[in-house]
C-alpha cells in the first residue's frame, strides 16, 4: 500500500521539488490564505454580534423591560436572531475557514480557484446579513434554524453551493490518495447540508407538508444541522489538530471508520427525540429516542479516541494554545453528547421537554464543542498563514479561560434552569408564572456566563486583529519562523 | 474509504434512508388527511379572515418561542393545567401553514387559550403590558401594537380600559392598533371544541 502511495506521490513533481517542507507548506497557505483569511474575519465578526445578541436575549428573558422600546428587539426576534447568527454567521464560518485551510493542506499541494471560495463566501455572509435583518424586521419563519426568510434561504444555499464544490476540488486535487479522517468529515458535512437544507426547504416552504408534519422536517433538520453538519466539521478539525498540536498519533486510529458511519447513521435521525408525546406520529419520535440512544456507540469510540490521545501527551496540553482549545472541545464534546443520549430518552424528557434544557445543551455542543475547536483551529492556522507569531499568548490564555467559563455557566445554569423548570412545569400544577419565577436566579446566572462569553470573544476579536495589523518582525519575516508540525496524518498508526 | 465518491454514496444513503424512514414515510401514510365534515360542524373548524391576520402577527412577533400550541396525553400535565381536554392529533392542525407546535415553554401552551380567557379586551391588556393581566410574568409589553393619542371629543370606543398605575397622563388614551386586534381575534380562535375519536383523554381512558 504504502509502494502505491509513494508511486502516486511521484507522479506529481511539484511536491519533490527542492524547497524545503515549509516552504511548500507556505504555497499551499498562500493559495488560499485571501479567502480562508476573509472567512475567518467574518467568524470573528458574526461571534461578536451571537455573544451581543446573546447577552440580550439572556437579559430579556429575566427582565422582560429591558430596551422594551426597541420592537425589533423583542425576545421573539432576538432569540432566533441569536442562534442563527451563532450557527449561520460564526460557526459556519470559522467551521469552513478551518475545512479549506485544512483541505488544502492534505491535500498536499496548492489548490487554485481560490476565487470561488471568496465569492461564496462572500456571498454567505450577505446572505446571513440578510436573513438577521430579515428576522428582526418580523420576516421570520417559526422552524429552529430556518428562521431567515425566504427570499434569504436561496442565496445561503447556492453560496454554500459554491464554498463546496471548492472543497470538492480540492479533494480532488490531492497530491496523495490514501485520504485522512479530517476529509471524510469534511466531504461528509459538504454533502450532508446540501442535502438537508434542500429538503428542509422543499418540505417546509416551497411543497409544505401537511400541518404537523412540517413541524417533524424541521426537527429532523435541526437534529441534523447539529449531528451532520457542524459537529463533522469540528470532527475533521479535533483529528487534524491532535496529531499537529500533540505529536502524538490519533489512539485507535483505526477505528474511525466504525465511529464516522455510526455517527452519521444515529445522528440523521436523533433531531426527532423532540417530538415525544406531541401531536405527532409516536413512532417517529421512538425512531429518534432509539437514534439517539445508539449515538452512544459512536461517542463512546470518539471518547477512547480523543480522550487517550489527549491523556498520552497530557503535559503537552498546556504548552500549546491550539491544544487546550482542543482538550476543551473533547471534554465539551463528550458531556454533550452523553446528555444528549441520557436526555433524549423518555423518563428524563417527561421532566425537561419544552425547558431551557434544550438551549443550556445546544449551546454546550455547538459553542463549546464546535466553537472552541473551530478557535483552536484558527490558533493554529493565522500564524501559519499570516507567517506571524501571535501577539500576546497571555491575552488567548485569559481568553481560553474566560470564553470557556463563559461557556460552562451559561450550560450549566440553562440545564439546571431546564430540570427545575421541569419539575415544576411539567410534574405539578404550579401556575406558570411562579413556575419561570422560582428559576429566575439561574437566568440571572446565564446572563452573566453570556457577559464572560462576550468578553472572552472580544478578547478573541483583539488578539485576531493585532495579528492581522501588525507588521512583521525581521524574524518573521524569514519563512523559518514556525517549526513544521508533524506529518502524522499519512502514516498509519 | 480512500475514494470521494465512496464517501459521498455512504452519506448520500444515509441521509435519504433516514429521510425516507422518517419524513416521507408517515407523510404518505398521515399527511394527507381531509377535513371531516363541513358548515359548523367541519373538524377542524375554519378560521375567520381577522384571525389569519392575527396570525401573521403572531409568527412576525416570534410568539412561537415562548409558545407551544400542542396538548399532550401520555406525560406532562397539560391536561390537569386546563390547556386542553385531550390530546392534539395531525387532524387539528391540517389547515395551519406555517404551523406553531413550538418547542418551548416559557409562557403557557396556547392552543386552547380562546377558550380559557374569551375576553378580548382581557389580550389587548395582555399585549399592551403583561404586567396588568398577570402580574410577574416574564412576557415582554408590545407597545408598538398600540397607539397613544390625545383624546378628541368623546374618545375612542375601542381605547383601553387601563386600570390604577399603568394609566396614561390625563388627556390621552391607548387604541389598539389593527394588528393587535387581529392578535387578540387569533387568541380568541385558538380553541378546539370538537372531539376526534381517536384522541385519547381522561374521559376515555376511564370509560375503558
């Protein structure tokens, strides 16, 4: 296998030419480094408006008089405006950003059309631009994560159309044949969004389904947004990192393959665990407890994977800023992911259904298990790409901290709000009022993990910008700066 | 696993097996229900023109949030709370596109809330400031549903009967726009007052 390899290797010249390692490496980078550079500037961007508009809604919910007299900014509008920028505006595109720099790296050489990714991803961001004014002018429609409206949903789908088929190439483009987990992933969340968005679109919109039936895609979608798509994306990121950032092989490696499929199998159809004892078709929503359920399979080979690897090099977490980004995002991941399995079944849903719950663990998994690997990721990537150090490695240690803080208390104080709310609202009679009153202090709390989360992204957005405009030092200026990281990913463990 | 395309049929089968199991499945079997009956006595029953309006109101505010409109049977205590006296099925929703089952319950479950408060005048209170109808509650205030005028000769009909403490300086009144009415005719709308054989409900159950 590995002769083959070696003789498909040798068929590309460019790859044995006489510059040394990094200075391939710098080619690759420099072919995609305008684009990935614009997209990770929108990332820091959009996560400076969710944390905003985060604290907001985090505000409003225990203090309903707070800026009252702006209409467009009532919790209705907010809310979804929040989480659709988080998911839309900063994950999708500090997810991308980390894909196409990462794609472009295994594949091992310079991959061209770099202008196709700019254009879509330009035309991404316009198209969120337009779906949150749209939300907050009253255009929203009431589907989680399908509330940009619908003159907004065309252009995100075609610009997303765009970004992918550069991926595409640039999967096809590789220099080398044998493929790494990262691009598994990556193709998997391309190919996966495609298509749940179109048949969320049709379904809902253009062909509704009948009544409550629309209610079902929606969840199916949602389910699937969280499993099929960013979660990949934060997978091909956490299996490049960890060999980069540990020097250390991916323990178990080989069982990769089992966890990809039976993630993507369970998480296609977990999203529906929501709709227990609703007005809905009950055995739908059993085929989601049971997806859900078997999700445990696929995390718990994830949690041997990333767990050994990270405990094997464990002093190494510590010297590295991309690493603890990474060992958060593990931890994040694996908390998540067993509520998820624990929470979904029905026993533990008949206390939390219609919670806070729901949100407290959204947020776990996609600000902290996505989110602060996307951030390691981008750690990673800027000195590389920009051939600068970062400025102040003290400011990302606060920043680790604060923004993980921010992210524990905010899941933290929403899943307990969720279990007292709970009990109270769904296992007593208490009237609803003093049923929200008596957890009041958890929303208190949350807002002040959205104040940590907040501060902790503007820290983020200085240490971004400081890298960005600052001018590089004579021994940045060399191309000898950064000590090529290990080639882990080729060889087979 | 070395080759896109390989990769791209195991996900592409994935994604459709579990759309065709789980969305086109039970829509072919129970997404094509008809209306039973017609006039009066149509299940479900038709809504009036002001009530769409209302409606729309209702999905532009983002009400859904907070919201849900479905009464549960088999957990919960929906029924003991009075949201409803049985379980919804597909059948009441068939007319409502987009529809408003929700997912959160941070304010009460409104789909029989007609039924519970039949007094419109009781809504626009509710709209205006939520602290004079239920006092404590977290719901925001839409001011912007109403307007504020000075009162000319008589005064308006339909202005607010605002009680001690939330009223307006002398001289003025609190009219409810056309969107806050039609807010408040959806709210009265939002009762079922028919019976669907299958539904279960506690009078069944203890018929049984």
């Amino acid at each position: 296998m590995r002769f083959i390899c070696n003789l498909c290797s040798s068929l590309f010249p460019s790859l044995e030419g006489g510059g040394s390692q990094r200075e391939r490496e710098l080619g690759i980078d420099a072919s995609t480094r305008f684009a990935t550079l614009g997209t990770i500037k929108a990332s820091v961007f959009w996560l400076l408006v969710a944390s905003l508009l985060g604290l907001i809604s985090s505000i409003k919910l225990h203090s309903p008089s707070y800026l009252a007299e702006f209409s467009c900014l009532s919790y209705g509008k907010v809310y979804p405006a929040f989480w659709n920028v988080l998911v839309y505006g900063w994950l999708f595109n500090a997810g991308l950003a980390c894909v196409c720099w990462i794609s472009a790296r295994l594949a091992g050489r310079p991959i061209g059309n770099s202008y196709l990714l700019t254009i879509a991803g330009g035309a991404w961001n316009f198209a969120v631009i337009v779906g949150l004014v749209g939300i907050l002018v009253g255009d929203q429609r009431p589907f989680r994560l399908l509330e940009f409206p619908s003159y907004a949903a065309p252009l995100l789908f075609v610009s997303f159309l765009g970004m992918g088929i550069w991926i595409l190439l640039a999967f096809k483009a590789r220099a080398y044949r044998s493929t790494f987990v990262s691009q598994w992933y990556v193709l998997a969340a391309v190919f996966s969004f495609v298509w749940i968005y179109m048949i969320a679109q049709v379904m809902i919109f253009l062909v509704p389904a009948q009544g409550v039936f629309q209610s079902v895609v929606a969840s199916w979608f949602f389910g699937n947004l969280s499993g099929l798509v960013i979660a990949p994306l934060a997978f091909a990121t956490l299996y490049y990192l960890i060999p980069k950032t540990l020097g250390q092989h991916i323990v178990g490696y080989r069982q990769s393959g089992i966890a990809f499929w039976t993630w993507l199998a369970a998480s296609s159809c977990s999203g529906l665990a929501a709709l227990v004892n609703g007005p809905f078709p009950a055995w739908v929503a059993s085929v989601g407890v049971i997806a859900s359920f078997a999700l445990f399979l696929p995390v718990s080979i994830f949690g041997m994977q990333f767990v050994s690897s990270l405990l094997s090099s464990f002093s190494k977490i510590w010297d590295s800023l991309s690493a603890r980004f990474v060992a958060y995002s593990v931890v994040a991941f694996l908390v998540a992911s067993l509520l998820i399995v624990f929470g979904s079944l029905r026993g533990p849903q008949e206390t939390l259904q219609f919670t806070q719950f729901e949100n407290g663990l959204r947020f776990l998994f996609l600000a902290g298990f996505g989110g602060m690997a996307f951030m390691g990721g981008s750690y990673f990537i800027l000195p590389r790409l920009l051939n600068k150090e970062l400025p102040s490695s003290g400011l990302i240690d606060v920043q680790f901290w604060i923004q993980g803080l921010g992210i524990f208390v905010i899941a933290a104080s929403l899943i307990s709000a969720g279990s007292a709310h709970g009990a109270l609202l769904n296992g007593s009679e208490v009237d609803t009022v003093q049923a929200l009153a008596s957890v009041q202090p958890y929303f208190f709390i949350a807002t002040l993990g959205f104040v940590f989360f907040l501060s902790g992204s503007l820290m983020y957005a200085v240490s971004f910008f400081w890298m960005l405009l600052s001018s590089r030092s004579e021994k940045e200026k060399s191309a000898e700066l950064l000590k090529s990281a290990p080639e882990l990913e080729y060889t087979p463990s | 696993m070395n080759r896109g395309p390989f990769i791209f049929l195991g996900v592409f089968v994935i994604v459709s097996l579990s759309w065709a199991l789980t969305l086109v499945k039970p829509i072919s079997e129970g997404g094509q229900l008809r209306p039973v009956g017609s006039g009066d006595a149509r299940v479900p029953t038709v809504m009036t023109g002001g009530a769409a309006l209302g409606r729309e109101t209702y999905q532009e505010l983002g009400c859904v949030v907070c919201h849900t409109q479905q009464v549960r049977f088999a957990a919960g205590n929906d029924i003991a709370r009075g949201w409803g006296d049985r379980q919804t099925l597909p059948l009441d929703y068939i007319d409502q596109s987009p529809v408003f089952t929700g997912a959160f319950r941070i304010g009460p479950d409104l789909t029989n809330v007609g039924a519970r408060r039949d007094d419109a005048a009781w809504h626009l209170l509710h709209f205006y400031n939520p602290q004079i109808a239920s006092p404590g509650s977290n719901m925001p205030a839409y001011p912007q549903l109403f307007e504020k005028r000075p009162i000319v000769g008589e005064g308006s009909s339909r202005a607010l009967d605002l009680p001690e403490g939330f009223a307006v300086q002398e001289g003025y009144e609190v009219v409810p726009t056309r969107k806050a009415e039609a807010l408040a005719a959806y709210m009265l709308s939002l009762k079922i007052q028919y019976d669907i054989e299958e539904a279960p409900s506690p009078e069944k159950l203890s018929l049984k």
